[in-house]
C-alpha cells in the first residue's frame, strides 16, 4: 500500500468518527490531532479550535440542523465569499456533514443546484440526513474522491472547499479536475490553509498533523503555482486568519519540541480564501 494510500484511510477513519460524533451531539474539529475512538479529528472544543471556531454567523447556524453545524470542520467560510449567484451549480469538495452545500443550496435557489462530493460514508450519511431535516430539494451528495470527480467536464459553475484540499497527496490532480469539470469562466473559490515559509519536516512527516489540516498545507506560491498549471487565471490568495504563537502551539501540541517548533512556525500558517477563474475560452492545444 502506498503512503497515499495509507493517507487517505487515515483519513476517511478520522472523518468517519467526526461524523459519529457529531451525529450524537458533540462538536468535531480540524485541529490538533486525538485518538479517533474517543474524539473526532482533535481534541479540543469549538472555542478552544483555532482553525474551525468563530466560521459561520448565528443567522447561518440557526438555518442548519445542529449536526450539521457540529460536523464542520472547516478553516474557512467559502459560501460567505463565493458570491453565489441564482442559478448556478455548485460543488463543494469534501463536503462533510454538508454545512457549505446547504448554505450554497439556499444562496442559488430553486433554479441552481449544489452538490457535495465526499469519500466518508459516514458524512455522506450525515449529510443527508442534515438534508433531509432543513427540506433542501436542490442539492444532491455523491460519494467519491476530490482527485477524481464523478461529474462531467464543464458542468460546473463555482467550485468550493472548506480545508479539504490541504488533506490531498495529489494535490495537482485535485486542480486539474477543479478545472476540468467547471464551465469556462466558471470559478474556484476554495478555503484552505496555507503556509508560507519552509515548514519543519517534524509537521510535515506527521500523518495526524496531516489530518489535523496543517501538514499538508501548501506553501502559498506553490497554491498559485499548482493553480496556473491546471490553466486557471486571476489567481488570488487572502489570508482570513493568522495562527500566531498561541494558535501554533495548540496545532502542533502532539509533537516532541512542540514548543521550539511553534516557535519557529508561529505566524506562517494561514486560513485564507484561494481565489480563481477558468478562463472563459479554453485554448486549444
């Protein structure tokens, strides 16, 4: 097996206890990381979580079932910054407990449709039981990887993602197929964490700091790099959240010397919004 591979199960069995979790009441989170039998992918409180706390307004929490809510484990608010139209189709990469896919939803409106894409059976349950409570009719959740979209090319007018994209081993792919399946002129707007600045390899070869969204975070010119690559334009990278020192140190509290490696790190790691645009006439090769 692979070290992706390996990865990715990780990752779906960490994903799979958040969801229990949140199914029965507690609160999941993105940030440093526990033992999956008893926490989700950490474990600290919302209030305590320097990446998934204070995301989304009391008026958007009081539209979704708690569970929903309890199940994100963002770094970000991209429905909030997408400038969602009427109309149009949305998908959300790793979808979750479907937080950012019913929030979409309700911002396109009965002629759009939002669909969520995740690997967890156990999300894709949440999900759509979370779906079923707040009687959304126009979005629909479909079971895959962010590496391989089960939707036709140009079939998509705004892709978003909440801190999934930094989980990737195959992080060029996932854009190409970003790319791939939105309409020209469609747009990516993506919130995920970002580093700038080397990162010590003590985070980086850590697979629960990997799950705890941190190790895996690319370093910003590399994001815009891999984004132009995969033929997007108008890249744009604005950080929503800096992790200072205290922040640091609670993300990667589980390591040795995690006080001298915060130290080091504090101030590098970043929320942010990617930003980017397919180009509305694709060139022919």
């Amino acid at each position: 097996m692979t070290t992706t591979d390996t990865l990715k199960d990780t990752i779906r069995e960490k994903y799979a206890a958040a969801a229990k979790q949140a199914g029965a009441g507690s609160q999941a989170c993105c940030g440093p990381a526990a033992d999956a039998a008893d926490t989700a992918c950490c474990g600290t409180t919302e209030a305590a979580d320097p990446v998934t706390s204070g995301l989304y307004s009391a008026v958007e929490k009081s539209e979704l079932p708690d569970e929903a809510v309890l199940a994100s484990l963002g770094c970000g608010n991209p429905t909030a910054l997408a400038s969602l139209g009427e109309g149009e189709v949305v998908l959300d990469l790793g979808s979750g407990g479907g937080i950012d896919v019913l929030l979409s939803a309700k911002r396109v409106g009965p002629t759009g449709k939002a669909f969520g894409l995740d690997m967890t059976d156990e999300m894709l349950e949440l999900a759509r039981a979370n779906q079923q409570k707040t009687g959304v009719t126009n979005a629909e959740f479909l079971r895959g990887e962010i590496e391989d979209i089960p939707l036709p090319d140009a079939s998509v007018d705004v892709i978003l993602s909440n801190c999934v994209i930094n989980l990737s081993g195959d992080k060029p792919r996932v854009l190409a197929e970003a790319f791939r399946v939105l309409k020209p002129g469609g747009r990516f707007a993506v919130s995920d964490i970002v580093v700038r600045g080397p990162v010590d390899d003590r985070i980086r070869e850590n697979v629960e700091l990997w799950i705890g969204c941190v190790a895996g975070a690319l370093e910003e010119t590399q994001y815009v790099d891999y984004l132009e690559a995969a033929g997007f334009e108008d890249v744009g990278i604005e950080p929503t959240r800096v992790y200072e020192l205290e922040d640091t140190r609670a993300l990667v509290a589980s390591l040795p010397d995690a006080d001298e490696i915060a130290d080091a790190a504090a101030g590098r790691f970043m929320s942010a919004f990617i930003r980017a645009r397919k180009p509305a006439e694709t060139p022919t090769v």
